[in-house]
C-alpha cells in the first residue's frame, strides 16, 4: 500500500504543475506536457469497451438546430469510477456519458483539433476529470467543467468543480492551464497545443492511473 500511496502523491504532484510557467524551460526530454489530456491513439479506443453504463442527471440550455434541448450532463460522484475503464487515449482515458463516444473520439483523433461534443468526459489522472457542459454553460471555459476529486476503495468524492474556480490541492488552476491551450484544440492539453508541461514521463502518468483505488 505504501507504494499506490506514492503514486497517488504523484497525481496530486501532475496536477500542481500547471501553476509554474517556468516549468517549460526545466523540463527534461521526454516528459510530458499534458494537463488533463493528450492526442488519441485509435488502436486502444478500438480495443477498449466503449459502453458505459453512467447515469447522469439533465437540465436544459439552449435548443438544438432540431428544436430539442440539447441534455446537459450533470454528474455525481457516482458517475465517476475506476479510470482504466474508460477508453485509453495516448496518455489519458475519454468517454461520452451521453453515449456519443465516436463523436468525442472523432475530435480527439482529428490530427486539426475540433470541438468536443457534449457529454465528453476526460481523465489524466483519476483525481481531477473535465466534462463538456451543454452550450452556455461557461462560454468562457469553452462549456468544460472541471473536476477536482478524491478517490478510494469506496469510491470518489467531489472535492469541486466548476468553471474558473478549481484548483488542485497545490492551488493550480485548471481553467488557466486549459485555456492556454490553441483554440482548435478546445481547451484540451498535449505536448504541442500550448499547454504549460508537466514534468512527468509518460511512465509515471501511467503508474498513476494503473493505481486507481477504485479499478477492482
């Protein structure tokens, strides 16, 4: 146990770093320079089960070009689970938790960028996730609302979330890491879409995510 404690340290450590610009310049080669997010690799969302069985609840905003409402996903902390159930995406794990997941994973692979559909739910690791909001939602954050959670053995705890306001428990904020990103990429980080980097291997976010509490 001491060992998956360390790693989740970690988690909370990759989600710190957005808060110094200056880590650009020291990072070493390798590293990574995602926040919450990075380019898709189409082989592992072939292979990984794109069913969910996530319940959300739904509000209006807008209409739809239809006419209909468009659902507006709000999630509880039960919606939340083990992170390595998700599609793999390169380095982080997305999903639709209104079902639309070849749309999400359509933008996701698109080598332009794109924008999200609604619902798309995206994890670096399993203590923050990103989820698009239906239209107006926050124009300012692009509709994502960000996640900072704790997890366990039980399950996960909403710690916050919102637009602008979260901040991991380093006091990194997730709109101001996001929003730096080019805007083809819809406020999702990678290596080369404008991000802050992280100074973590590819290896360490995977140990992160293979630790998750909650993977059984």
């Amino acid at each position: 146990m001491p060992a998956r404690r360390s790693l989740l340290f970690i988690a909370s450590l990759l989600l710190a770093a957005c808060q110094s610009d200056s880590s650009a310049d020291e990072q070493a080669p390798g590293s990574e320079s995602t926040h919450a997010s990075e380019g898709v690799d189409a082989t592992d969302a072939t292979e990984t089960d794109t069913d969910t069985d996530t319940d959300t609840d739904t509000e209006t905003s807008e209409e739809t070009e239809t006419g209909e409402p468009p659902e507006d996903p709000i999630l509880d902390a039960d919606d939340f689970g083990c992170i390595l159930d998700l599609p793999k995406v390169h380095r982080f794990h997305i999903t639709n938790v209104l079902g639309d997941i070849d749309a999400s994973l359509a933008v996701a692979n698109s080598p332009n960028g794109g924008t999200y559909p609604v619902g798309t739910l995206i994890q670096l690791v399993p203590t923050e996730a990103m989820v698009k909001r239906a239209p107006g939602f926050a124009p300012q954050a692009n509709d994502w609302e960000f996640f900072s959670l704790s997890v366990s053995a039980q399950g996960t705890e909403i710690l916050d979330r919102g637009a602008e306001q979260v901040v991991n428990a380093f006091g990194g904020n997730c709109h101001d890491c996001h929003s730096k990103a080019a805007p083809q990429w819809d406020f999702v980080c990678e290596q080369d879409h404008g991000c802050d980097p992280l100074p973590f291997t590819a290896e360490q976010i995977e140990a992160v995510q293979n630790a998750d509490p909650r993977c059984r």
